[in-house]
C-alpha cells in the first residue's frame, strides 16, 4: 500500500447540536425572560466575545452555573444559540431587528452583519427612514451610511410617502446640507421641509431656521420663490427665515454679491442651462449655452481675446478671471470679466481686479470666497514663472486677500472644493514639467497638506464631484484617463472611461449621475459606478 494521507471530516456541527438538544454535559444554563437554554461554556465563548470575557475574566458568572438575561427576549436568544450549534438561522423581516440588536449586544458581529445585509437589500422609498433610525440607533455605522445614501439618491420619490417625515430632525439635519442629495428642484426640497414641520409645529418650528439654511433658496427660480412666499406665512413669521429667502431674491439679480455655501447647485441637481466656455491662442473667448430642454438654445457669443484664465460659474454669471491678453506679447491681466447667461453678453465683473496679473491660474468657490491659487507671473528679469500664491475674494468686503501659499509652485492646474478642504491637483512646475502631486488647503486654519499622487502625469485634466469622489478627467501622450480620489483613504484609482477628448477640453461637469464634456460639441457619457 503507497504511502499517502485521508483527511477525516468530523461532523462536529450535528454533534455539538444533539449534545445541545439533549443538555448532555451541559456546565450552563441561560435565563432568559420566558426560556431556559443548557449549553456548552466553550460554544458561548468560541461565538461570543461577551461570553468570552465573562467566562474568563473573573465575573462572578465565571463561577456560577446560572446566568440571568431576563432583559433578553427568548425566542430571540434560543435562535442565536441555535445558531452557534447548528450554523443555521432563519431571518425574516419580523425579528431581524431583535436578532441584530441581542447579537450586538453579545458582540456576535457575524450575525449582526447579516442582518445588516438583510436590511440593506430590503431598503425601499416606504422604510428607509425607519432603517436609518434604527441603524443609527444601535451604531451599525454601514447600515447607516447606506440608508443615508438611499434616501440622497431617491430623496424625491421617499418624500412622496408619509413615513419620511417621521424622520428626527438630528438625521434631517445630516441629508439636506448633502451635495448628494439628488432633486430637480430645490423646490422639492423647502416643500419637503415645510411639510415635515408643519405635522408637529410645536416642536419643528423651533429648528426650522436651522434646516432652511440648508435648503438652496437661490436655485429656486425667483417666480417660484415669490409665489411660495406669497402663499406660506410659515418661513414669514421668523426673521432669520425671511432675511435667507430676501438673499436668495437678492442673489439672482447680484450673484456675486450674494453667493455662499447656499447658493452653489447640489452636485446631482439638474441644470437648466450648461455652458461651454472656451478659447486660446489668438481665439476670442466663446460661451456656448445649452438648454437640456433646447438643444444650443444660445448659441455661440464672443467676447475680447483672452487665453489661460479661470473661469468660474456663480448663479447665471460666468467669470473669466486673469489669463494672457495676447498670444503674442503674452502679457498677464489681472482684471475679471463677466458673461449674464440670461442677457447674453459680457461685461466688465463687479469682482475687484487681481492683486497681480497672473494666468494659467485655478479657481474655485468655497462657501463665501473666490480661491485663486497657483498660475504664471511675470518675473523681475522679463520671464515667467511658475507661483505658489494663493489669493481669495470675499464678497462681503469685495476684495482679494492673502492666503498660506502652496507647498508646490504650479501652473495649469486644477482646484475643487470637496468637504471643508480645497484640493489642487496637478499642472506644471517652474521648469514646465507636467506634475503628478496634489496638495490640499483647510481654510479653517489656513494651512497646506499633501495628499497621495495622481497615477499619471496629464497635458490636461479636469476634476468634477461625484457623490463624494474626486474625478479627474485627463489627457496625455497614452490617451485619455479617468482617476478617483477617495478623501477618506486618501487615494486615487483609475477607473474605467469612455469620454473621449483632446487638449481643447473646455470644461466638464456633472448632471444626473453623467459627465457633459465639451469641445465644440456637447457630449454625455455615464459615470463609472461608485
């Protein structure tokens, strides 16, 4: 006989159950409020870390052949038990919310992440209120965090049933302020307020002022946000409520003198008018409007020469800010101009011009500042060169102040606002070398960071938010990419990408869960899931 090896398989499982149902060497009972459960010391221990710690770390149960759980449920506690017997337990909609809590309470995490999963698939538009309540009750933190994200992403359809509004007004304060949170109107919105505080006024009423400051007022069209006024004495009877929809009156007439955090269009909204705003080398600027609904609704309009400036979109204006006059002289300005997408045309921008002429710059809104970061300046010599200055516009004083400089001095490159940081990403050092590091800034204590490097290097790029993600959208001698930077883990990802563009890339931007990119077209592509 050849030598060799058979591998017995015990049937411990079956076995630990019999000697269970029997009670045969059983060293302890479980008193539950109805039910006396005979086990095994060792099972208890091996499933649970509670039993664990109580068996081995001098307890006085440690010694005791009785353990009292009267505050436990028995049905519940015999179909955990038989579980750590048999392997096998049976979750239904009706007791999956006592199995979870008594298996959190046991640190059975096992089955505490079944159950959790068994919620998750069962969320609908008529539970998921009652999900996240109970998620965020017992502190099961991925239930929570995807419950949340289902009522962000399907907010108009749950509102449409009356078990939203049962939510508590802790967790309503957590979803309106979301970028995420996916509406064609702001108007559903302050309706969907309303309503959840007029079912108990009593109590509401006292955190209406928070909330509303929450809701975009100034996205709501101004005849629309007349009429509600108009027809609701609710937001009239406070004044802090009334002073937010005057600066949402105020602000489709002087976006930008009244723009903040509230004024800036939730990342998942649709808009009604996109531009494609363009133009380099001896080109004039362009803006080209698109209507979802009318197809190039405002065709092309031009305006003075104008090459690597910012651009950046508040309420109906949109701001060329900096930038080379001529492609000949390449001489930096330092003044700001202005396109009023409802009267198509251009204008000198109420925004104070430059504390210097720069180009090749990057731009971004974080609450109530215009950020300015980077660019190319002239150098005492003649030459250009590339900057870490970092500048911001506060509309209440109408002027640019300092900020902390960048750890890199850059150019062409990327700056988005995500959370309470900004992020600037990429473009080119002072010797014209294409960058693959990235930094971030927290306005809070004026202070830059690095954070992980891009996977590539990009002629161009642009970065767009997306439920919670950075995407770069870029450009280089291999073609086009598409990265995603998670904040969280600070990392980015290539993901896969099906838009093609060249170094003429516009502008990108995000609508509905789809990038629009244009060159002198527009296109709409489906993001990569999350």
């Amino acid at each position: 006989m050849e030598d060799g090896e058979v591998i017995i398989q015990a049937k411990i499982p079956s076995a630990f159950l019999e000697l269970y149902a029997e009670g045969t060497f059983s060293d302890v009972t479980i008193h539950t409020n109805d039910t006396v459960l005979h086990c095994h010391r060792f099972i208890l221990a091996a499933f649970s870390d509670y039993f664990r710690a109580m068996f081995t770390n001098g307890m006085a149960e440690s010694q005791q052949r009785k353990i009292e759980l009267r505050h436990v449920d028995g049905k519940t506690m015999t179909s955990i038990i038989d579980y750590f017997y048999g392997g096998s337990l049976k979750i239904t909609s009706e007791n999956v919310q006592n199995i979870a809590i008594t298996s959190s309470m046991f640190n059975v995490s096992e089955i505490v992440d079944y159950c959790c999963t068994f919620l998750a698939d069962s969320l609908s538009y008529t539970n998921c209120v009652q999900i996240l309540i109970f998620a965020e009750l017992y502190n099961f933190n991925p239930l929570t965090q995807i419950a949340n994200n289902y009522i962000l992403d399907y907010f108009e359809k749950c509102t449409g049933y009356d078990t939203f509004y049962e939510i508590p007004y802790p967790l309503l304060n957590k979803i309106l302020p979301s970028e995420r949170l996916a509406v064609k109107n702001e108007l559903t919105v302050l309706n969907t307020l309303k309503k959840w505080v007029e079912l108990d006024p009593s109590i509401r009423k006292d955190h209406l002022v928070d909330l509303l400051s929450h809701v975009r007022l100034a996205m709501i069209p101004v005849e629309q946000l007349i009429d509600f006024e108009e027809k609701e004495t609710l937001l009239k009877e406070s004044l802090p409520c009334f002073q937010m929809l005057l600066e949402a009156k105020n602000f489709h007439y002087l976006p930008e003198r009244f723009f903040s955090s509230r004024t800036k269009v939730r990342q998942c909204a649709d808009s009604n008018i996109c531009a494609a705003i363009g133009g380099g080398g001896t080109r004039a600027i362009s803006v080209k409007l698109d209507s979802y609904y009318n197809h190039d609704a405002g065709g092309a309009i031009q305006a003075s020469r104008r090459s690597s400036y910012a651009a950046i979109a508040i309420g109906h204006k949109i701001y060329a800010v900096g930038g080379y006059g001529s492609s000949f002289t390449r001489e930096a300005l330092s003044s700001t101009i202005c396109f009023d997408c409802y009267k198509k045309c251009w204008s000198k921008s109420n925004i104070p011009d430059l504390p210097q002429p720069i180009a090749a710059l990057s731009i971004c809104q974080y609450d109530d500042r215009l950020y300015i970061a980077g660019g190319e300046i002239s150098t005492e010599n003649g030459g250009k060169a590339a900057t870490n200055q970092v500048a911001y516009w506060y509309c209440k004083s109408n002027q640019w102040l300092s900020a902390a400089p960048m750890i890199t001095s850059r150019c062409h490159c990327e700056m988005i606002a995500l959370g309470n940081f900004i992020y600037v990403v990429g473009g080119k050092d002072q010797s014209g070398i294409k960058l693959k590091t990235a930094e971030r800034y927290d306005p809070r204590n004026d202070e830059w960071t690095s954070v992980a490097n891009t996977n590539e290097y990009y002629q161009t790029n642009r970065l767009i938010i997306f439920k919670g993600y950075i995407y770069l959208y870029g450009y280089n001698e291999r073609g086009n990419c598409c990265e995603r930077y998670n904040a969280d883990e600070d990392t980015w990802e290539k993901v896969r990408f099906d838009l093609t563009f060249t170094g003429n890339l516009f502008d990108c931007w995000v609508s509905g869960g789809c990038i629009r990119s244009t060159n002198d077209d527009v296109r709409t592509f489906q993001l990569p899931p999350c």
